[in-house]
C-alpha cells in the first residue's frame, strides 16, 4: 500500500479528473458521479486519499445518494465516516438528499441524520424524505424539540414521500427557531390540504412571503375542493417567480377577483382526472391566478379523453389574460386545432418545445407562408424543441418547415419574420438505441443546410420538470 501512500499530488489530482469528473447535465446543474464511492472501496488507502484530497472537496456537491451512501455502504452503520465528510468540507454549504425505502428500518438512520443535524447551519439545499422524517422525530419529539438549530444558510427545501407533507412541513420547524431568512425554493410532494399548508405554518413563523420558486407535486383533489383555499393560500406568496403544479384540480372558489402574480415568469401544470362531468370547472380551472408578466409557461393534460377540449377551456381565458409577453412555450398535448386557437394569442413566443410522443400535431402548422399571412403563427419564432421519437420523423415535411423560417420571404406590411436560428431535438432514454442514433445522423445535416445552431439532447432526469426546461445555448 505504500506506493498508493506515496503518489505526488500533481498525479492524484489528474487521476481524480479522469475517474471523479464533474459532470454537467442539461438542467446546467454539476455533478459528481458514485465514482468517488467506487474509488473509496478499492482498498483502505485509497479511502483515505479519498477522505482527504484537496481536488474532491473544492469541488463535490455533498449529495447523499451519490456520495455519502456510495462511499460508506450505509451512513448508518459508519456515521463516524459520515461525520469526516462533513469535517472534509470545512465551512461550506451543505447539499445532501437524505432518504430511505419502505423495506429499511429507520431507526438505523437515526445516528446519520443526528450528525447532518449538527451541520444544520450549514445546510443549503435540502431534500428531506418525510416519512423518515415522522418516524424520528414522533419516536422522540423532546429530543429534537430541545435540540433546534438555527439555518441562516439554508435557500432551497423539497420534502418527498409523505402522505401528508404539509404535516411533514410542520414537524421541520419544529426543529427549527422559525426563521429561515434565506429560503426561497419549497417543494412540496403529496400534501393534504392547502389551508392547513397556509395558515397553521405561517403562526408558526413559516417564512411564506419570501418564496419565490413554489413546487406542489402529487397534491390530494380535496386540497383544491376546500371553497376559497387556494385563494387564501396563494396571497401569501407576492413576490412568486417559478410556479409548478402537478397535478392541477379545477378548484372551489370564492366569486373574487385572481390574484395577480405581478413577478411570476415561469409557470408549469399538469391537469389530471378531468372528466366531461367537470366540463363545468374547465374555465375556472386557471381562474385564479392573472400573470401579465409570464416569460415561460408550460401545459399538459395527462388525461388522454378529451383533452384538447380541456386545454381550449382552461388555456383560453389564461391565454388572454396573461400571455402577452410570453417568450418561451411548451405544449405536451396537442392538434393542429388546438394550435391555431392557442398561438394565435402568443405572438411574443421566441422558444417552442413540443412534445411528440403525445402531441399530433403537424408540423405544417408552423411552417411559414408568405403567401397566407392571416394563417401564420409565431412570427418571432427562433427556436424550435422537439420531442420527437425516430419513428415520427417526417424529414421532408420538417425541411420544409425549416426553409419556410430561415428564408427571407416578407410578411404582411413588409415585416420580415423572424428567422430560425436553433433547432433541438430531444429523446427520451440516457443511452441511445441504435434506431435513435440513425436519427441523429440524419437530422444533424439539417442544422448545416439550413445554418441552424442545436443539438440532440438527453431529457433531464426529473420528468416534472422538461415541461418548463430549455437547453442554455
């Protein structure tokens, strides 16, 4: 072991490069791979370099999955090992994700999360598994209770795995002394009610008015059911920029005005168990909120009956009122139809994803026609995502597409629309078949005859979020 023992720095710090790279994924967020894990088990030597080494803890995002659990089997059989890590990282914040799975017992992840609790104020984005949560904090409430801790450092919270998370909610901050001066991003899976989320919390000195990035994931239809919740609840929240909601219910609501959302740009929903029984909520589905400044928003139907229906009732009064300066769009379910009626309100769009594994429609819709100016949409267009499976690929009626926006015909009044400049095209798996790797040889052509910039790109790995996600380029 001692040759191990005696590599010069110069030669570690390439040998991690190589097999501990940071990887960049399409959400534009680094990461460190379980290779460091892997290389922490070759032998007690190389643990210890691992523990150690200037190169790994200047740059690794301190994730329990990826790291914390590769490179010592299970925290909670070595929450000694688990407390050298955090040492390693001296003063700098803390991301972790901290969870287990229904076959464990989680009394033996108690020792870990005492030691991560420790490091609290440290603690910057957090991910909680709030079963796990429960069953520490109810086998011992004084125990916690006592011991609060203060989390100035703390800006992003998500609470996963939980039948009621805004029960789950409460119980953190009892482990706190109320004040989270810096959280901003809050995301909540599987809640309850909204009224319970909104008033109880905010008695308790839940920091509501801050938020600025809101998550409601998996939510019961009885939280949106409950008359004038959702009005309550979103007025505590102003100053709100990113908006995700999936699934969204048609909602109870009292005869007022919407909220006004006067800084939200970005917003995502998924609608769900609609059914023509609720043809009467459809319009009021999105009645809640007004957003005049919206930049990105993205909509769905999960429900395959009657959806392009669903999404006209919804999208329309939405459209209207709300989308005047709307840069970037995403639509997962829909027609030809459904398109003229919904673009003909969002001139301003200038970034359009679409989904084709559900959508049908046809790229004909888009195509520019110089001739037919009362038929064209999207005049400001410039970049164009598609989803699309190698089997839907219609390579002539997309060149077509492609030659009508990149050329130099004029439009009505000798306004000449805006070119094309970025075409990017999605698939749906890490690794490409074969069938999709004959796909991308045909299609990267089209980016150098039509002097297109793109690329083909993976989706990213959480499925609620390519609605709203657009590549950086």
């Amino acid at each position: 072991m001692d040759y191990i023992n005696n590599i010069p720095d110069e030669v570690l710090g390439k040998i991690f490069q190589v097999t501990c790279p940071v990887i960049y994924c399409n959400v534009e967020e680094p990461r460190h791979g379980a290779y460091i894990g892997h290389l922490g088990r070759v032998c007690r030597a190389w643990r210890n370099i691992v523990l150690t080494h200037s190169y790994l803890w200047t740059e690794l995002d301190l994730r329990l999955v990826a790291s914390f659990f590769a490179l010592s089997d299970n925290p909670s059989f070595r929450p000694g090992l688990l407390k050298l890590v955090i040492q390693r990282s001296k003063t700098s914040p803390l991301t972790f994700r901290f969870s287990s799975s229904d076959m464990e017992n989680t009394f033996k992840y108690e020792r870990s999360f005492e030691t991560l609790y420790s490091a609290a104020n440290r603690w910057y984005d957090v991910e909680l598994d709030g079963i796990l949560l429960l069953k520490m904090v109810e086998r011992n409430p004084g125990r916690w209770n006592i011991a609060r801790k203060d989390m100035p450092l703390l800006e992003r919270l998500s609470l996963k795995r939980s039948d009621h998370c805004d029960s789950v909610l409460g119980t953190f901050m009892g482990l706190t002394w109320g004040s989270l001066p810096k959280l901003r991003d809050l995301s909540l899976e599987h809640y309850g009610n909204l009224s319970s989320i909104g008033g109880s919390l905010t008695n308790r000195g839940f920091p509501w008015a801050q938020i600025t990035r809101l998550s409601l994931i998996e939510g019961s239809r009885n939280a949106w059911m409950e008359l004038g919740a959702i009005d309550d609840f979103f007025r505590q929240l102003p100053d709100l920029v990113d908006l995700i909601i999936d699934p969204l219910y048609p909602s109870l609501r009292r005869k007022k005005t919407p909220i006004v959302f006067k800084h939200l740009e970005s917003f995502s929903f998924c609608i769900e168990y609609m059914t023509p029984g609720d043809s009467g909520l459809w319009p009021s589905a999105l009645s809640f909120i007004k957003a005049p400044n919206l930049v990105s928003l993205s909509a769905r139907i999960r429900s395959r009956a009657n959806s392009t229906q669903i999404l006209k009732e919804c999208l329309g009064p939405f459209f209207e009122s709300s989308c005047g300066a709307l840069k970037r769009l995403s639509l997962m379910d829909c027609d030809n139809d459904l398109a003229r009626f919904l673009l003909k309100y969002t001139p301003s769009v200038e970034s359009l994803f679409l989904d084709y594994v559900h959508c049908t429609l046809s790229l004909e819709t888009l195509t520019w026609n110089p001739d037919v100016d009362d038929t064209n949409l999207l005049p400001n267009l410039s970049t164009l995502n598609l989803l699309l499976p190698p089997w839907v690929l219609d390579l002539e009626e997309l060149s077509v597409l492609l030659a009508s926006r990149t050329s130099t015909h004029t439009a009505r009044q000798n306004l000449p629309p805006i070119k094309l400049k970025s075409l990017n095209f999605f698939y749906c798996y890490k690794s490409p078949s074969e069938l999709q790797l004959e796909w991308m040889d045909d299609f990267k052509p089209l980016l150098e005859t039509y002097n297109l910039k793109g690329d083909t790109w993976p989706l990213p790995d959480n499925p609620n979020a390519y609605g709203t996600w657009f590549p950086n380029l």
